[in-house]
C-alpha cells in the first residue's frame, strides 16, 4: 500500500486526508494536487483516475412469441404433418414439428447489454419488489382502500430492506 499524498491537507499542517493505493495500482492515479483555497479546514484534493471503463458485454437471447400462435391452425397443421410421417422415425417427426414450430412462431433473437450486478440488490430486496410490484397492480387494478394499505405496507418493507442491507454492508 502506498500513501500518494505528502502535503499536508488541513489547515494545521497535517495530512489528515489520504489517497491510498496498492503498490500495483500506483500509475494509475496521476497528476495529485492540494488546493489551499476553500473554506473549510480541509483542503481539496484533486487527482486524475486513469482508469479505463470497462467494455460493455453483451449476451445474445434467442426466443419464440408463443402467444401469438393461432392454436386452430397449428393443430390442423400437426394433425396434416402427422398423417404423412412415419410415426417409427423419431428424426423425420421431430424435423416436421420444428418446421411447424418455426412457421408459426419463429425463433427471433436479440443482443442486450448485460449490466453489472449492484452489490446492494440480493434474493430478498427483489423478492420485496416483486411483492411490492404485485401489490400495486392489484390496488390499480381494484381501487380498493385495503388493496392500497398492503401496497404501502409493501412500499415500507423495500425500503426497511434497503435499509437494512444498506447498514450491513463493509465501508470500503
């Protein structure tokens, strides 16, 4: 570990405010300065991060629209593919199941940037939204005053999770 400041950051000649990096990390914080000239006892320190963002990644989603088949067509067209398929041939059904599969709900895919996770969100803050989501779409959808009071309750108990986990994680 390595102390980057050696003027002192206070007032009273003392380098109370540190800048510490590992010895490893040390070319990447370039350009320290302290500036004299503000209010408080503590002077400003500024520094450049050369520090590089890391490359977005992206993951590939292939999927099919299943709620958009027409599930009268596609029977009668199973039923027509079935009667001309030898049924002993396990390759050639399930070849003429795809191609049906495929004719009425194609595969799409789509890239999506996957994003880093947020060390604060775990199983039981989203277990609370997703309550807490249910909740409120139960109350627009009824517009009752008892639907509206669990929602409440709901919006409490994610904030009294985040809360919680909030104090429970180490400084840095």
């Amino acid at each position: 570990m390595t102390q980057l400041i050696a003027l002192p950051t206070r007032n009273k000649n003392q380098i109370l405010d540190w800048i510490i990096t590992k010895d490893c990390d040390i070319d990447t914080i370039k350009n320290t300065q302290v500036l004299k000239k503000l209010v408080s006892d503590h002077h400003l320190i500024l520094f450049e991060l050369d520090a590089e963002k890391p490359p977005k990644v992206k993951r590939k989603i292939i999927s099919r629209n299943l709620k958009t088949i027409n599930i009268e067509k596609f029977k009668s067209d199973v039923k027509t593919e079935l009667q001309t398929i030898d049924p002993k041939n396990i390759e050639n059904l399930n070849g003429a199941l795809s191609r049906i599969l495929n004719q009425h709900a194609p595969i799409t895919s789509k890239q999506l940037a996957q994003r880093r996770s947020a060390p604060w969100l775990n199983d039981s803050i989203r277990q609370a939204k997703r309550e807490r989501r249910g909740a409120e779409k139960r109350w627009l959808k009824s517009g009752l005053n008892i639907d509206r009071d669990i929602y409440n309750a709901k919006r409490q108990n994610v904030k009294t999770c985040n809360l919680h986990q909030k104090s429970e994680r180490e400084p840095f």
